[in-house]
C-alpha cells in the first residue's frame, strides 16, 4: 500500500526546512514578534521610567556599565534595553498599517487600471509614474510637512510614497490573467465585472502582491525611521511615539517632580 501523499503545509514546511538561512530568518522573525507581543513582561523597566543616579550609563561590558542596565541609560536615566523592547512594537506596527494602507490601495487602483483599461489606466499609471521619479524620502518629507508632524503623517506619507508598486504589480498580473481561458469561461459564464476582478482575477495576482508585501514591511520601518530622525514621525521621547502630556512630564519626559529609582 502506497503511503499518503504529504499534505500542501507539511510539503511547504518539507521545502522550507531545507534552507538554513530561511529558518534562521524565521527564528529571527518569532524572537522579534514574541518580543513585541510580551514586552510588558520581558522589558527590565518600564520605558518612559527615569532614574536620576544612572544618567547616560555605559553598556555594560564597558567600564563604568551594570547589567542592572545591559545597553546603558539615556540622558535623562532611561534603560536603553527596555525602550528597544518596546519600540519593537512601534516598528512593526508602522510596517504592518503602512503596508495594508497601500496594498489595499494599491490593489483597487491596479484593478481599475488593468481591467478598465482606456484613459482611465493612462491616468492612474501616470500619477504612478510621477509619485516613482520623485526621490522616496524627499517625497515623504514634503507629505509630511504638509499634513504635519506625527505618527500618522508619518505612516501615511510612507503609504503614498510605496503606492505605485503595489498598482504596477496589480495592474501587471491583471492583464496578464485577463487573457487566460478560465477568465474567458467566468465571462462567458455570465461573471459580472466586480465578480470577474475579485473572484477570479484577484486570487490569481496574490503570490507577486504577498512578496511585495513582505518585502515592503522593512521599507516602511526604515523610512518612518528617517522620517523619525528628521523630527517628522514618532516624536519622542516616549517609546510608543506620542508626545508627553503634562500629567505625564514627571515620567516620560524627566521634567518636574523627582524622578525615582527602578527597584
């Protein structure tokens, strides 16, 4: 008796196995998510919490350092480690809501303009076209100064601005199924036009939309960090990007009252 064929997880999870670098991208990947998903529980101190007696200490395996505070404190007595652990979750967030704002974005204009074709794809392509000659972060930075400094300006900007490769990819995979013999049965099928796009061209463009995607949520981290450097995006100090409020000044922001020592 012949055994089971292997089922399309354990054959994906077979083949991936198999590459040492992609499994150690994964542990990566599952230490930074459980890190973000339990920092309240991981992080040593809470983040916005200040210490007047370790004012800008060392790492500690450098002089002067103390594994009380593994990566030092910051100027105003701040444990380094616990802001990292949770800005962790700041970082994916960004990547994640700047994602789903643009693919979802980016899929309906590239459906409209692969299917539609005519004046309204020139048009749609075009503005594309005009949004990737601009330089990235120049582009963003205007977005931003316009709307004003935040996190959200921030997320936004970065949506528009990774935009135009979710429409050109959408756009592309459409054509490319919209001559395909199953599109032609559906049709003849009586398939209307939302029908057509969302049920049978759709799941066909997904594979080249979720590389994208992946790849996409490093690209949204690393310019809402720039955007951050600039003054533009999360505003310090608080770890989660807000701004500190006065009833708040004492812990976040080192300012009024005495600080006290994390026990």
């Amino acid at each position: 008796m012949q055994p089971e064929p292997p089922g399309p997880w354990r054959e994906f999870w077979g083949y991936f196995s198999a590459n040492r670098g992609a499994l150690a991208g994964l542990v990566v990947v599952v230490i930074v998510l459980g890190l973000a998903a339990f920092a309240n529980v991981l992080a040593p101190y809470p983040p916005d919490l200040t210490n007047n007696e370790v004012f800008l200490k060392p790492p500690a395996w450098q002089d002067g350092g103390s594994w009380a505070y593994p990566l030092g404190t910051d100027a105003i007595g701040r444990d380094m480690l616990s802001r990292l652990i949770h800005g962790a979750r700041l970082s994916l967030l960004i990547g994640m809501a700047v994602v789903a704002i643009s693919i979802v974005t980016g899929i309906a204009l590239g459906l409209v303009a692969g299917y539609a074709r005519g004046v309204t794809e020139v048009a749609i392509m075009r503005l594309m076209d005009i949004i990737l000659t601009l330089p990235s972060l120049l582009l963003a930075i205007v977005i931003v100064a316009i709307l004003g400094p935040g996190l959200m300006n921030a997320m936004l900007a970065v949506a528009v601005v990774v935009l135009p490769h979710y429409v050109r990819i959408t756009r592309a995979s459409v054509i490319s199924e919209m001559s395909k013999d199953y599109v032609t049965a559906a049709r003849a099928g009586g398939a209307g036009r939302v029908r057509l796009m969302f049920r049978e061209v759709l799941p066909n463009c997904a594979a080249p939309l979720i590389v994208q995607a992946t790849l996409g949520v490093s690209t949204a981290i690393l310019d809402a960090a720039a955007l951050g450097f600039l003054g533009l995006g999360a505003q310090p100090p608080a770890s989660n990007g807000e701004r500190c409020s006065p009833t708040r000044a004492s812990s976040c922001c080192g300012r009024g009252g005495s600080s006290r020592s994390p026990a």
